[in-house]
C-alpha cells in the first residue's frame, strides 16, 4: 500500500481546494521559471565565448544534447519516484538542485563545471512536469481535473513563450548593475534567473500537501506499467504516435520558421523573430487552453466525433502548414502556420490532460513522463533534422526550404492521422467513461 494515507480525497473541503487551486498557480510559476533558466544560455552567446573560451560547438552540446540526453535519462526514475514516494518533496528537491544548478553556473570558471552544472539543471527540472501533473490530479475532484491540467499546461507554454523576453530584461538590467555589482554582466545573470524558483518553492513549501492517491492499489514496477500500456496499446500507442508526430511538424516550424522569413520574404532576424514570438504565444497558450476544451464538450455530446477530432486536427493542420509554405508573403505564412500550430499545440496538451484521468494514479506520472520522451524525441529530434533532408527530395518550386518543411507538414500529417485513428476507438470507451464520474 503507498506510504500516502489510502483514503479518499476531501474534494468537499473548502480549504482543500482553495489549497489545490494555490498549488496549480505555484506549479505554473515554477513550469514558467524552467524555461528561462533552461533557455538563459541562448542569450549568453558571445560573453561565455569571450570568457571562457567556448566554440560554437561546444555552446551546442550544452544549449540542446546535454540537457535533452539527461532530460530523458533522469524523466523515468523521476517518475517512479513521483508514483509511489511524495510528491511535494520531490517537486521541492528537483527544484531547489536545478536552481541551485544555474545560480552556480555563475560561478563556473571552465567548460567542465558548467557542462555539470547544465546536466544537473537538466536533472532536476525533469522531476517537475510528472509529478506535478500527478499531485494536481490527486488534489483536485474529477469535475475539475480537465481545467486544472490545462491551465499547468497553459503556463507552461506561456513560460516557453516569454522564456527569452524575460531572459533579454534580466541581461538587460545585468548589464548596466555589473560595474556596481563587481560581476560580470553573463554571471549576474544567472544568479538572478536562479533565484525566483528558490522563492517559489518555499511558498510551495507552506502550502502545498501531499493528497490521497486516488487509486488504493500497491507501488506498481515499471513491468506493471509496460504491461498496462501493452494491454491498452491501441490507445496509448496511437495517443503517443500521434502526439509525437504532431510535434515533429511543431518542431520544425520552431526551428525554421526565422530562417523561411529571412531567406523567402527578407525579413531581418530581429523582425522575424518578433512576429514569431508573438505566433509562438497565440499557438501555444491559445491552442493549450482551447483545444482540450473543445474535445471535451463535443464528447459529453457525440463521442464518437470528439474520439476523431485529433485525427480532423493533424489533418487540418497538415494543410494549413503546406499552404503557409507556399503562401506568396510573410504575412499568409505567419497567419497560416500560427493556425497550424495551434492546432498541433492543442492536440498535443489534450492528450496531456487527459491520460492523467485515464491512467491509474499509481503509475501516472511515467506515464506521463514516457509520453513527454515520446514527444521531446520524436519532435525535437527528428523534426528540425528533416527539413533540410526532405528538401532535396520534395519539389523545389517554392524553395528547397519550403519544400522541407512541406515534406514535414506530409510525413507528420499521415504518422498522426493513421494513429489518432488507431487510437480512435478506444479514445471512444474513454470518453463515455469519464463522462459517467
């Protein structure tokens, strides 16, 4: 039996969910802080060059591999940890270290401490996303778990939205208080970005408690859970399947929608990078929230037509992103491609938020975890690397560029469909059983 008391949730209890709602608005703030302190090292290009004799390089490996390598490494044992120890110490823990990790990266004095220093932020923010899902699903009724999940989701991806305008402020402000300070601009910098979790993680000390576990059941091995997901494989690998290639689409459009603005429409980078900032936001905050909505009213209506709504978005999506590559201005293609994108975002989060109810307490938080994995190596690892292959096979008449990222929107686009419907059926038995609670 878990270590947490095995009794039923007080969702009846005022406190109780003044009390969850408090920890959903912390846990956002801290999913939001990840991401500046993750994305920090991108607008510190040229002083860590010049100060400690970086290479481009080696500035990759730690911007991308070493985080996104020990990211999915630490993800699983995290998880565990999550689904059958505390959850708040946990949470606590990761980010008290990856905090600790980036203001001690103002310290380092060569590439070895901070390419440690990069793994163990990589570390600790990785024991957040799971656990935190789990502890919110645990602490709030079912009537209110949707909203709950898409609102930690929604911060989260307005945190990735203002992750570099909150970092540019920071730098900003480093740079005229470095004389004063006795610091350099980049190390002043980073202690500040490491501060905010520190301070957040002791209100969430005050006020979050560990609840109940929703289902009274045993601590569960990780052969317990892949025998769950072989057992619902037509769900769980067409949810997976299709998340990870809605965001192979997403990825590339991240990764080389700058450079399509640049080289198709002459945009200068500090434009383009403006406008896709403000693209970035609308999809990823608009799409997080919405989308999930959506799929949930139309179930408690027809849910045979909600089941196929993530197949109907991939492909809808897939078109608006061939159309916004052949689009004849920057407008057509920021306009076309934001709604693209909204819909990939939206898919994606729903999925999120709904296996949190559909996968038994004792194992949610790997779950979850396997599908970020799922996602984080489908998108960001495969995504940006086949614009530039698909390119050269896909007709060129609108540029090898935007043939790429077509033969993406192509590939995405019929991974996704053929497995949201695959999953369809049992997306089907889900609905009906979530609308009977």
């Amino acid at each position: 039996m878990s270590e947490v008391a095995a009794v039923a949730p007080r969702y009846s209890d005022g406190r109780s969910e003044w009390r969850a709602w408090a920890m959903l608005v912390i846990l956002g703030l801290l999913w939001m802080v990840s991401f500046v302190d993750r994305f920090i090292l991108a607008l510190l290009v040229a002083p860590l060059k010049a100060d400690l004799h970086l290479n481009d390089v080696q500035l990759g490996l730690l911007f991308g591999t070493f985080f996104a390598v020990f990211y999915a490494l630490m993800g699983i044992p995290l998880a565990r940890l999550a689904d059958n120890h505390n959850r708040k110490r946990l949470i606590i823990a990761g980010v008290v270290f990856w905090s600790l990790c980036t203001i001690g990266s103002a310290f380092a004095t060569n590439y070895a401490t901070l390419a440690l220093l990069r793994i163990g932020l990589a570390t600790g923010e990785a024991a957040l996303t799971p656990a935190a899902f789990s502890l919110l699903t645990d602490a709030f009724p079912p009537r209110r778990r949707m909203i709950a999940g898409t609102l930690l989701s929604a911060m989260g991806m307005m945190g990735a939205s203002i992750a570099f305008i909150a970092g540019a402020g920071v730098i900003a402000w480093a740079e005229q208080a470095q004389a004063s300070m006795g610091m350099s601009a980049w190390r002043l910098a980073l202690m500040i970005v490491g501060m905010p979790g520190i301070a957040l993680t002791v209100a969430f000390a005050f006020i979050a408690r560990e609840p109940s576990r929703s289902e009274l059941e045993a601590k569960v091995s990780m052969g317990d859970v892949f025998r769950f997901l072989r057992k619902e494989r037509a769900l769980y690998g067409g949810l997976f399947a299709g998340a990870g290639a809605a965001q192979l689409i997403s990825y590339a459009l991240i990764a080389w929608s700058a450079a399509h603005l640049s080289r198709s429409f002459g945009l200068a980078s500090a434009e383009a990078g403006s406008w896709l900032g403000l693209s970035q936001f609308v999809s990823a905050v608009g799409g997080t929230i919405i989308v999930p909505f959506v799929i949930r009213i139309v179930a408690a209506r027809n849910i045979t037509v909600a089941s196929l709504l993530p197949a109907t978005g991939v492909i809808a999506a897939g078109i608006l992103v061939v159309l916004s590559t052949i689009s004849g201005n920057a407008h057509s293609f920021l306009i076309l491609s934001t709604m693209g994108a909204f819909l990939l975002v939206g898919i994606t989060n729903a999925i999120l938020v709904l296996i949190q109810s559909t996968v038994p307490g004792s194992m949610r938080a790997t779950v979850t975890s396997l599908l970020l994995i799922c996602v984080s190596g489908i998108g960001l690892g495969l995504g940006p690397a086949l614009v530039p292959m698909l390119g050269r096979i896909f007709p060129q008449a609108y540029g090898e560029l935007s043939a790429g990222l077509m033969g993406v929107a192509f590939v995405g686009c019929a991974i996704g469909t053929g497995a949201f419907f695959v999953a369809a059926r049992s997306l089907r038995r889900e609905f009906a059983r979530l609308e009977e609670r």
